[in-house]
C-alpha cells in the first residue's frame, strides 16, 4: 500500500521524512512514498509525481504556517483528493491548529502531533491495508515501541526548523464566512437526501398501494411546504400527499390540505407567468 507524503517548504519536509521513516517502521507493508527521495535523477519531475499520485492508496499532507496556501500544496491535495475518498486524505498539522485551516484543505480529516491523533492516523493507514493489516493487539504494541522515537525527534525539528512567517489570526469575518457556507452546503444536502429518502419511501407505499410504515416526525410550517412541493412536483395526487403529510410528519388533516393547496396555487401561478397589461 503506497502512503503518499506532501510537503513544502524546509520544515514540512524534515517531518514529511520522519513520518515516512516512522511510518514504515510501524506499518512495514506499508510504502511511503516522499518526493525529496525517491524521485530518480533524470527523471521529469512533474510526470513522476502525477505518476505517483495515481497509484496511491492514503495521503497525508504535511501543513504550516508557511505552506498551507502554498500552490503546491493545494495542487498536491487536490489531485490526491481526486482519486481518493477524502477519509483517505489526512493533513498532519505541524505548526497549526485545525481552527487555523480554511477550505478547501479544511474539508479534510486533521492529525495533530500528539499520540492520541497518530494513532488514530496509523489505525487508518492500516485499515487500508487489508489483508496484510496488523491485529489490534499487535498495532497497539509496535505503535508505543516507535511512539517515544517520533516525539523526540519531531521536537527536534520544530526546534532547528524556526518558523519563518509569524502566525496570523485568521478574522472573525473569515471564520464566519467559513461556517455560513458550510451551513448552506451541508443545509443543502439534507434536503437532497430527504428527498431522496421520501421519493423512495413514497415510490414503495405507491407500489404496494399501502403506507409504508416509519416513525413520524414534526416539522416546522417551511419544512412542511418542501414537502408537499416535493410530492406534487412528482405526481403525487391532492388526496395522497395529503395523507403522506399528515403520516410521515404528524400534522393535521386540515393543516395538509391547506399547505398542498397553497402549493398547488403557487404552481399555477408560475405556470401563468407575470400578468401582461
């Protein structure tokens, strides 16, 4: 299984080499692969890399202060990204905190330089192993027999390696930002996945000319309109969506009605168009 080690930068690169020996050394059917060794001379340096991101399995991003909006290094994540599922891409964050990260590296999971966060990265890197993976037991016993060598020798990089750029405060506009946008998008597929769920829930009642059997649930007046929208739109006659309204969301049969009628009027008054003079 090939690791993939990220970096940029003199710091990133003396802990991308660390975690690439250590890593071998805890997971020994596991192959880091670092650009600063094993890219062979003569070789063209940018079709080598491309190479090698396509046939990776886990990658790990090495971050500071200096590289995390380093081109570089979002290039690397994202091609890595690409072929991978994000739970496969980790950022080790050598000199940061994860509240100091922004999009798009802070969609990715985080390892902090302790050992509770290691572990929970070398427990990843060997789930992806598969059939060659370690036993728990066995994990846990080589993982503290290399732990005290990676703390050492980390502190010794952090120490020799001074940061060149001070950190900088990300504003409150920033984080604010951040967390409007990740409300609407995660906002967005709730919806798209309630939908789905009832579509499907609805296709099956339909089919079965019975009511499919769920746990109701009450919601709110704008959350009953996209409902019924969402019924209508699909072809769901008056009298069965009201039902499925007052079934699946424990409103009241007047209540139904009144909300698929509303709808039914705003969808043809969109179907008009504006009035003409």
């Amino acid at each position: 299984m090939k690791v993939f080690i990220s970096w940029s930068g003199h710091r990133s690169k003396e802990v991308a080499e660390l975690l690439s020996d250590w890593v071998k050394c805890v997971l020994q059917a596991s192959k880091p692969w670092i650009s600063t060794r094993d890219i062979d001379k003569g070789a063209i340096w940018f079709s080598e890399i491309s190479d090698q991101l396509k046939d990776t399995a886990a990658g790990i991003v090495c971050l500071t202060q200096e590289n995390k909006d380093k081109p570089w290094i979002l290039f690397e994540t994202g091609a890595l990204a690409k072929g991978l599922s994000t739970n496969r891409v980790c950022t080790f964050l050598i000199d940061l905190k994860p509240s100091d990260i922004e999009d798009p590296l802070a969609q990715f999971n985080h390892t902090l330089p302790d050992e509770s966060s290691l572990w929970g990265l070398i427990c990843s890197l060997n789930n992806c192993l598969g059939a060659d993976r370690l036993d728990e037991r066995i994990l846990k016993q080589v993982f503290g027999t290399y732990w005290p060598q990676f703390e050492h020798r980390f502190a010794e990089i952090i120490q020799k390696t001074p940061a060149k750029t001070k950190p900088k405060a990300r504003t409150d506009e920033s984080i604010l930002g951040e967390i409007l946008e990740n409300t609407r998008v995660l906002s967005s597929r709730v919806r798209d996945l309630e939908k789905t769920s009832l579509n499907q829930l609805f296709s099956k009642s339909f089919e079965s000319n019975e009511f499919v059997p769920i746990k109701t649930k009450t919601i709110g007046p704008f959350e009953l309109y996209e409902s019924a929208a969402s019924l209508i739109d699909n072809g769901v006659s008056v009298e069965q969506s009201i039902n499925q309204l007052v079934a699946f969301h424990n409103c009241s049969k007047a209540n139904a009605a009144t909300i698929v009628s509303q709808v039914i009027a705003d969808r043809k008054k969109k179907t008009k168009g504006p009035a003409t003079e």
